[in-house]
C-alpha cells in the first residue's frame, strides 16, 4: 500500500526533520508486528540521501518498555544503538524506556531518535507525506511560547468541557514539533504536552473523541468532574463505566489524578482510536490520566508514578491564554497575527 507516497514521507522525516547527511547511520528498528513497508520506505530514504541504514527487526516481545527486556538480544541491539547517528523506532512493542533504550540514550550522546510506534503506510502517509512538516515545526514551537508565558489557562469544548489550571513555573513542556537535533529524542510531530500545576485543575473534562486504554473510540461523551486536580465523579453511558472500571482496577488512588494536557496540531491526523494519531487531530486537546512520565516533569526527577497511563479526547477546544483566546473551536484566533497565519501555513497540505 501507498509504495510510491511511501518514500517521499520516508525522505521527508530523514531529510527535513533529522537532517540525515551523507555517510550517517540510520538504524531502523522494528518488530514482527510492524509494518514492513514503512522500514524498507525508510531505508531507501537513507540511501536516497547517501546515508547508511541499518534494519534491525525482532521477534515481537510480550510487553513494551521494561517488559519487553524478556524477549530482546540486549547486548547486540544495545551496542548498534550506542553507536548510531539516527535511531528510527518503529516497532510495535516498543523499546522506549526498555534497557536498550536507557542505556543507548546515557552513552550515545549525539543519538538522534524519534519514536514513531505502530506506524502503518497509512498513518505515515497522512501525518508526515502530506504534511508541511517544518511548517508545522515552526507553529509549534511558537504555540509553546504563548502558552508556557500565561499563567491561567481556561479550556472549553462544545461538547460542554469548561476546566482551568494554573501553570507550574520553571516546569518544561514537552513539544513534539517534528525537528529532532543533536541528542534529541522526540515523538510523532504535532503535539505539545505539559503538566500542570495540578492542584489548581478544577471543572468539567467531557472526552467526546477517544479514551485509550478502556473506552477506545468513543459513541457518546464521557464527563469527568475534577476538583483540585482528582476525578471525582465519571458520567455518560457505557464508556463511562469502561473508563471507571479501568481507573478502579489498580487499585491505586493516583489513577484518579489528571497528569497532564496536550494540545493536538497535525493537519494530517484523524479520529481514528489509534491515540497516537487522535492526540494529534488538530485544535483538539487531551487529558492524561494516572502516571507523570519524567519527560513532563523536568522539576521531579523521575516524575510522578502511578499504576499506569490513560488518555481522552476533546475534540473543538476552546483555549484562553491569561484571559486571551488562542484556540476557538480547534481554529487559531489569537493572540497575535503572527500565530493566526503561522497556524495557516501548518495546516495547507501538501497534496
Ligand atoms: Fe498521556
């Protein structure tokens, strides 16, 4: 599927978004469940652009991260890793956080790495071919700006979310804006995630997109009352009590937390109970619920733990800045001329 577009998105990612240059090493990892055409895609890419790519595949591990150590050849996988230019991640259980992982990020300091698990030629084709992916990059970096300087942010849907929060100060963001350089080590480009003060989270959540894991794609809204940052009541139909059985079933009182929002900007990505894709569904945003992984918390080493990790939807936000609106039903409005036509550069797709 997508044979030709494949390889144009395959070079877009290696050429525009890591700069790949002559004579680096690409490593490309994957497993038995992962698309087999995105990898070749990929590697032609490398050699399009006269660098050296290097295909790792791996029987699929029984779990990702940690658990997926079991299953893997770690010393092999581990010394290839230490020692490349470029690190592409495409396998489905993935080796994030998986001691492969953290030992090539501590000893490879010019690693550049991008996780882009299960991706499909389809998902690829619509969130990197078709997108103007530096364009993107530079409203994404400018929409973390704006947001990281207010202090007071108030977040609404017509679906009828009305929460506000207070930022932490000195607490880094976490921006997916595509651009992976020295040493970095990014997600699928458009997204920017941040942990807020959690404390100050109060009102309604109504998640009307997807929850993943529990509900999946949602047939009916799902409302969360927050007060002080903690899920106090779960309401709406069966995905309610799917979402409420889930958060119950660890036992584990930090499952009824909030842990962080995003704002969702590729142009290209849909609804589609794929999360990495619908997190992404432009001027949608997301809420995280239970574990605060490192990344979002630069002031905690080691985040805030909790059993584990879900997220929701909210389609059409509605987002005030210190009282300025930014978003107005997922379209940019403000505050500046500067962002209204940054935002409109990043949405044209490319065909
Ligand atoms: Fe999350």
């Amino acid at each position: 599927m997508y044979e030709y577009e494949l390889v144009g998105a395959a070079l877009k990612l290696l050429r525009d978004m890591f700069k790949v240059k002559k004579g680096e090493s690409v490593v490309i990892t994957s497993d038995t469940e992962s698309s087999m055409e995105v990898v070749r895609a990929t590697a032609q890419a490398a050699c399009a652009l006269s660098a050296k790519p290097m295909v790792i595949n791996v029987a699929a591990p029984r779990g990702v991260g940690k658990a997926a150590d079991q299953d893997l050849p770690l010393a092999p996988l581990t010394a290839a890793l230490k020692e490349a230019d470029v690190w592409i991640e495409f396998n489905n259980e993935w080796l994030l956080y998986s001691t492969p992982f953290d030992e090539a990020v501590a000893a490879n300091k010019k690693l550049r790495y991008m996780c882009l698990v299960g991706m499909n030629p389809d998902l690829m084709v619509r969130n990197i071919g078709r997108v103007n992916n530096v364009a993107v990059g530079s409203f994404l970096n400018k929409v973390e700006e704006i947001t990281k300087k207010a202090k007071h942010v108030r977040v609404t849907t017509p679906a009828g979310c009305d929460v506000e929060f207070d930022h932490q100060p000195n607490r880094d963001f976490y921006t997916s804006d595509g651009f992976v350089g020295h040493g970095e080590k990014k997600m699928m480009a458009g997204q920017i995630s941040w942990t807020p003060k959690l404390e100050t989270i109060n009102g309604i959540i109504v998640f009307d997109g997807s929850i993943v894991p529990s509900a999946g794609l949602l047939k009916s809204p799902v409302k969360l009352t927050i007060e002080k940052g903690l899920i106090t009541k779960i309401e709406g139909g069966i995905e309610a009590k799917q979402l409420e059985d889930y958060l119950s079933s660890f036992d584990d009182e930090r499952m009824f937390r909030i842990a962080h929002i995003s704002y969702g900007f590729n142009p290209g990505a849909k609804l589609t109970g794929d999360i990495v894709e619908d997190e992404r569904v432009w001027g949608g945003t997301e809420w995280g619920i239970g574990n605060v992984g490192p990344q979002l918390t630069s002031d905690i080493p080691g985040g805030i733990p909790a059993s584990s990790h879900t997220d929701g939807i909210c389609l059409n936000s509605t987002v005030w800045l210190d009282g300025e609106l930014f978003l107005k039903e997922g379209e940019v409005v403000g505050p500046t001329k500067e962002i209204i036509e940054l935002a409109k550069e990043a949405k044209k797709l490319e065909y």
